[in-house]
C-alpha cells in the first residue's frame, strides 16, 4: 500500500510538472558540422493560462551576446513547445561579418525523476530552411533559480530596461495637463539640485512652442516624475501611465538651449524610472525615451533651427 501511495505521489507530480514550463532553462546548442562552435542558451520562461508563453532567450555564440523578448505556445497534453521568430547567427558568422537568421524554436518537454528538459533545434522559417541549418539543443530545468515570482520579475524587469513602446490611438487620453508656471516644492527642489542631470538626448525643432506628453515606457509599475524646464519645477509627483502627462511649453527663445528634465520621485516596483517622452513642435514628432534614478535626472536639449 505504501509503495502504491508513492507511486500515485510520483505520478501526480511529473503529471503538475508536465503542466508548465515555467522557470529557468539553460543548456548547449550546435549544428551537427565538425566545425561549428556551441551556442550557450539560457531561457527565461512564463506561462500563460491559455497555454501562451512569454519569455526572454539569452545566447553566446563566439562573440556574440544577445537577449531578446519572446513568445509562442506550449501545449501541456503534447508537450510540445515553440517561441517564434528569432533571429539567430548563422553558424557561419564571424566578428567582421553577422549574419541573422529567422528561426523557430521548437522543443519538446521531457519530465524524468532526474530533472526536466527541453530537447529540440532551432528551424529556419520559411524562405531559410535550406540556408540556416538547424541547431541542435538540450536546455535543462534550474531547480535552484528561484520561483515563479523571479522570473516574473525578470520578465519585467527587462520590459522596463528594453521596451520600445508607442501610444496607439487608444493611449492618447492625458492623465494631467501641467501649466507652464514656476511652482514651489522645497523638497522636490533641494533634491533635484544634488542629482546631476545626464543630458540623454538633443533635438531641433522650428517652432516657438512644443506639445510635450509623457508616458511609462515600460510596465506600468507606479513611477512617478517631476518635470523641470530650464531648472524651474512645472509640476511634481506625476504618476505615469499608459495615458499621458500633457504640457504645453513656449520656448525662452533668448537661450541657445531649452532644457527639459524628467525627476524621479520614485524607481516604481522595478527600477529604473523610464518614460517615453513625446515631443511635438507642429510639424514632427519626436519620440525621445529618458530614464531616470535616484541619483541622476535624465534630460532633453531643445534647440530651435536658425533661420
């Protein structure tokens, strides 16, 4: 009777793990020619309730260091697994000369008393089946790196960091419409001034005045920014969002520069403070990313063109 309750334990619990493929997977890749090099994987991996995946793939290969966001599906009944559409070095490159190649990975989950894996290749996509070799790979299941609440944390902290994010029609609600008038804040004030302040960007633009919208760049995860225009303090303790933070600047025309800057209050959850600023003169768009933290300010410089 003992031995049958062991079996049943046994069984449900390769039967929950088969259920995911949530965690940390790392592991070797190759192509089967005598002189192509390893390519060293490393898989962060959440899983969705509707069996899609999210994740971030991280590889060496020679000289060459990525780390990309990507998605596909798992089908727990199968255990079949695919991420789709990444661009891997072809095994071929060298370092004056490297080549992408799309591909697929596809894998299946193997569970065994021993640990997981996910054993499978990378495949070329259509158009570059005959010209990308397939990569071998085996990545194994990290029992130690934590739970599922790191690689969510890891999964947003590289949304936060790497994010190329822009507001849809659907994003252009304003959250607060700032007035350009000097305002009084001494705490906010006093600690702006021991930030340095890094100047991230410059633009030039043809217009006396600029729209300026703020957004959260990155997950949405409680930042808050102060907004200083030529070092004078506009407005403080704006929460950011998917919807904007609206201002409406008239340039000082006497300088040879306009400076806006983006204070943070907070790191949020996930730091650093990032916000995709979107400047608008009347005739282009500008879409600048600053990010910010508790010991810099990031910045734009404005120029207006010479006539």
């Amino acid at each position: 009777m003992k031995k049958l309750w062991l079996l049943i334990l046994l069984s449900t619990t390769l039967s929950a793990q088969s259920q995911n493929v949530v965690g940390y997977w790392y592991g070797s890749g190759n192509v089967n020619l005598a002189s192509a090099n390893n390519y060293l994987i490393e898989l962060i991996v959440q899983q969705n309730r509707n069996n899609s995946v999210q994740g971030i793939l991280s590889y060496y290969f020679k000289n060459i260091y990525r780390s990309v966001q990507v998605s596909g599906v798992y089908d727990p009944r199968t255990r079949q697994f695919a991420l789709f559409n990444i661009a891997v070095p072809y095994y071929g490159s060298t370092a004056r000369m490297e080549v992408d190649c799309p591909m697929d990975f596809i894998a299946t989950h193997r569970i065994a008393k021993a640990g997981s894996n996910l054993i499978g290749s990378f495949v070329g996509r259509e158009g570059y089946k005959h010209t990308c070799p397939e990569i071998f790979f085996d990545l194994r299941l990290n029992t130690d790196a934590g739970n599922q609440d790191s690689v969510l944390l890891a999964l947003k902290n590289f949304k936060e960091t790497n994010q190329l994010w822009s507001p849809s029609a659907t994003d252009t609600l304003v959250a607060y419409t700032v007035q350009q008038r000097k305002i009084e804040n001494f705490v906010v004030n006093d600690e702006f001034r021991k930030r340095a302040i890094e100047i991230q960007n410059e633009i030039e633009i043809d217009s006396d005045s600029v729209q300026v919208d703020f957004y959260d760049n990155g997950e949405v995860d409680g930042d808050s920014i102060s907004v200083f225009f030529n070092h004078q303090l506009l407005g403080a303790n704006l929460r950011l969002s998917t919807k904007s933070v609206h201002l409406d600047i008239k340039l000082d025309t006497a300088r040879e520069y306009n400076e806006l800057a983006m204070f943070a209050n907070n790191l949020g959850s996930i730091p650093p403070n990032t916000a995709l600023m979107i400047i608008y003169d009347g005739k282009k768009r500008h879409e600048i990313r600053l990010s910010s933290d508790l010991d810099k300010s990031g910045a734009v410089r404005i120029r207006r063109k010479k006539s």
